[in-house]
C-alpha cells in the first residue's frame, strides 16, 4: 500500500506555503510602522527683543510622543536648539546661543503636541527652525519660519536753538529693528519734512534714530515725532509745544527786538564789508552774517528761556528743604529685569542683560524703572541723587498705583512727577515735554516732596533757586521715582 502523505500533490504545495511565510516576514516590519506627519504654523511667528517667542508643532494623526525624540534645530540637523530623548530634555547636547534659554513644554506631548519657549530673543534668533519627530521606524519634520521686531524707546524731543531761520527741534529714540521710519507732523496732522535724519545700526543690530525739524511760523507751535516699526505696524509719539515767546510774530517786544538785531545785524554787515573788500568774497560774507545772526538769535532764546522760568517758578527756602532729608533705598522687586540693584539698595545701574528675576505684579517690564522701598502719605521729604557725570536718567516722585507693565510717558497723566536729562538737555516731564534752563549736568539733583502742599520740586544741591516745580494735590502713597541708563547712587 502506498502511502498517501508521500502523494505528488503534497510535495508540490510544500515549497508554495515556505514562499509564502517568506514574503510575509519581508512585510512584517512595515506592518509594525507607524507614519506620520509633522504639521507647524502656515506663517511666521513673529516676537518681540527682549520677550519670549513660542514655536509649536504636532503629530498629524494624533499620538503620544513620549517615547519619541523630539529635535529642534536651525539651518542644519546638527545645530540643536532643543532635545528631547529617552522621555528627558538632552541639554548637554545644544548649542551656545540657546543655553539655558529654552523650555520644552510637554503638557499636550501625550497628544502629540509640543511648543518650545525660547527667552529673551535678540535679533540672532531671526530665522528658519527644524521640528522633527522620530520614532524607532519612521521620522518627520516640519519648518517654522521666526521673525524678530524691536519696539524701540518712546522718542525724546528737545530743542537745540535757532537753525536754519527757525526753532531747531530734535527727536531722538533708540532699539527699534528692523529700520524705522520717522514722521514729523503738525497740529492738523500734516507731514513735516525733516531738516536732518540720521538712522544707525548698533553691533547688536538694533536702529537708533536721530532726526531734526525745524519751526519756523506759529501754525506749527504743536508737533509731534513718530517713530514707526512698519512690519509690527506700530509706531510711539512724543509731542511738544513751542511758547508763543519763541516764535516769529509781531507784538512790542518783537518790534523792540527787530529794531535791535537790525543795529547789531548793521555793525555786522560794516564789519563783513570791510572782510570781503579785502577778500574779494561775497559767499565768504554770507556765511559769516548767517552764522553770527544765528549765534545772537540762539543767546536771545537762551535768555527768553530764562526769564520765562524764572517768572513761573515758585522760591522755596533751601534751609526748610534741607532740613528734611528722608533715607530712601530702592524697591528691587520693582527693578525692570534690566537693572542691578546694589546690595545696600541706594545704588543701581543698567546693563544689557536680562536677569532671571520673578515677573511679579509690581515690577517694570518694559522701562528700566526702579521705585523707592518706602513710600509718603503725608509730610515733606527731601533726598540726592548722584549720576556720576551719567547723560540719560529721571527722577521724581510717582504713585504707588502707577503702571508697570507696557510703555509708559513719563507724566502727571500717568502719575509720574519727574525731570530727566538726555543727551545734554534737560526737561521737565510733562505733556508736551517743557525745556529747562541748564546747561551743563548738574552731577546731583535734589527732590523735595511736601505732600499736603502738592508740591515736587527740583533743586541743584546747596543753591537756592529751585530748578522746576510741580504743582498739584496728592491722594494715595507717593514713592520716590527713578528711570535708569546712566549709574544712580543715592546720597546720604
């Protein structure tokens, strides 16, 4: 008998079914596989300098990347912004520039999403970043685009004599990116045109702005100078209002006054006559009557500016002043992040470094402010500030409710009773700014508060005239006031 199992058949379907189970372990694993696609933003995430910016993608059918690694990266694979491998940030393996300055926010990673906070962005940051997912069989990215715009400083107005047959009035602003546009306007609203503008770019790339205007008739006593960041669409304003006293018009004093430059201007032009017989030039002549007329208008408006202070300025005895010395030291939870504080709290000065400080309610985040510790309901309190031969500063006095989140205009508007000094000028901060009558840097400058009778005034110390007052009346507590570039150290 023959033995059915040894059959043609069977052996015919034995190699068929080894073929089979062949084929099916090629496949096996494309079956265990998982793809998948990684999904960014459609446009570019745009932050400001100085802030936080926030990158995200996820998995595109959602699952759990736990178990993935999850790359950050800029232009190259190897250029590690951020890592997260073995269920654990990898921050051996970044590169310079990030850190310590990221943050891998793994709150939605079970569903396939993750954002990566990147601190205090400069201008380097600008760019393309990588995110890719991988897991053991298959890996994804996605491109992200990161632009970076700097909203600079609100601009400072401040009038440098008479140019050019006009009041001469210059604005100034700093840290704008990318490049700013000026605009002068008039009190309808209508552009002026500069009479000189000058942007430059710092080695950290940041714009400042330097630009000139000049006044020439009282329809534009009122102006104002904008600074304007096209990309973000947003712009920061500064007005200022010319004194009637300044301006062409006529009236007794101005008779008066035409009929002394026309003496002066005719003594002039003799002595210039005799110059160009000599020399045979008429532009050599023109030049010098431009530049001595200029040089007398710019001591009338000196001295305008003098008389005009000393009339509307109150006379408060330095022996009561004195007398009322407070010891202030500064607030550090108020300091903007920007500012250190010394460690006896009666110095601070700037630097360009973002300190890991506490974002509480109470601190300035955008002007580097600082507050004193103590504040005043009642009484009069006098205290010095020392800036050292510093060029950028204000002091004051301020409410204890004033705004410390945002861009602020020094004002009593905002609550702010204060004067600073930019560059060589000196103004009392109010709304528009008012000039004062310095001219060189005092090195130190008095405040005194009386509270009961709405009183801050500024004073050089050991000299009887004060330098400006405010006058007003006060409700809530009143801290002392201090926005800082230049090093400040409080006297004793």
């Amino acid at each position: 008998m023959e033995d059915s199992s040894m059959c043609p058949g069977s052996v015919r379907s034995l190699p068929l079914l080894g073929f089979t189970i062949f084929l099916i372990s090629l496949h096996l694993p494309r079956l265990d596989s998982v793809s998948f696609k990684v999904i960014g933003p459609d446009r570019p995430i745009r932050a400001l300098v100085g802030e936080d910016a926030l990158l995200a993608c996820h998995l595109s059918p959602r699952m759990s990347a736990e178990s993935m690694e999850v790359r950050w990266f800029r232009s190259t694979f190897s250029a590690i912004v951020h890592l997260y491998r073995d269920g654990r940030d990898q921050v051996g393996q970044q590169i310079a520039p990030y850190r310590s300055r990221t943050k891998l926010l793994k709150d939605s990673i079970a569903n396939g999403t993750v954002s990566l906070r990147i601190h205090n962005i400069t201008i380097s940051d600008e760019g393309t970043y990588g995110c890719l997912f991988k897991s053991p069989t298959f890996y994804e990215e996605a491109i992200l685009e990161l632009e970076v715009a700097g909203l600079g400083s609100t601009p400072h107005l401040s009038v440098d004599g008479y140019q050019h047959g006009g009041i001469h009035v210059v604005c100034e602003s700093a840290g704008w990116y990318p490049e700013p546009q000026v605009l002068w306007r008039d009190l309808s609203g209508q552009r002026l045109a500069p009479a000189m503008e000058k942007i430059s770019q710092r080695t950290d790339r940041l714009f400042d702005t330097h630009s000139a205007a000049v006044i020439t008739d009282a329809s534009n006593q009122n102006l104002s100078c904008s600074v304007l960041n096209r990309h973000l669409g947003q712009e920061k304003t500064a007005k200022m209002h010319i004194a009637d006293v300044f301006l062409p018009r006529t009236n007794p004093y101005q008779v008066a006054l035409s009929v002394t430059l026309a003496g002066v201007f005719l003594l002039i032009l003799l002595a210039s006559y005799c110059f160009w017989k000599q020399h045979r030039g008429k532009e050599n002549l023109q030049s010098e009557l431009e530049k001595e007329r200029e040089k007398f208008l710019g001591q009338i408006l000196r001295a305008e500016l003098k008389k005009e202070r000393e009339k509307s300025l109150a006379e408060l005895g330095w022996s009561k002043v004195s007398k009322n010395s407070a010891m202030v030291i500064l607030d550090p939870d108020t300091a903007h992040p920007c500012l250190l504080v010394s460690e006896n709290q009666r110095s601070v000065k700037w630097r360009d470094l973002w300190q890991d400080v506490p974002d509480n309610p109470g601190r300035f985040d955008c002007e580097t402010c600082v507050l004193g510790l103590e504040g005043f309901t009642s009484g009069q309190h006098y205290w010095e500030v020392d800036f050292g031969g510093g060029r950028t500063w204000a002091v004051g006095v301020a409410r204890e409710s004033v705004r410390r989140k945002g861009w602020i205009n020094f004002s009593p508007e905002e609550m702010i009773w204060a004067m600073d000094q930019c560059g060589g000028h000196f103004r009392a901060c109010t709304s528009p700014d008012i000039l004062l009558p310095l001219t060189v840097s005092p090195g130190r400058i008095g405040v005194y508060l009386d509270y009961e009778q709405g009183l801050v005034s500024f004073y050089q110390p050991g000299m009887e005239t004060t330098i400006y007052i405010f006058t007003t009346s006060f409700t809530g507590k009143l801290h002392p006031f201090f926005w800082v570039y230049s090093p400040i150290t409080l006297c004793p």
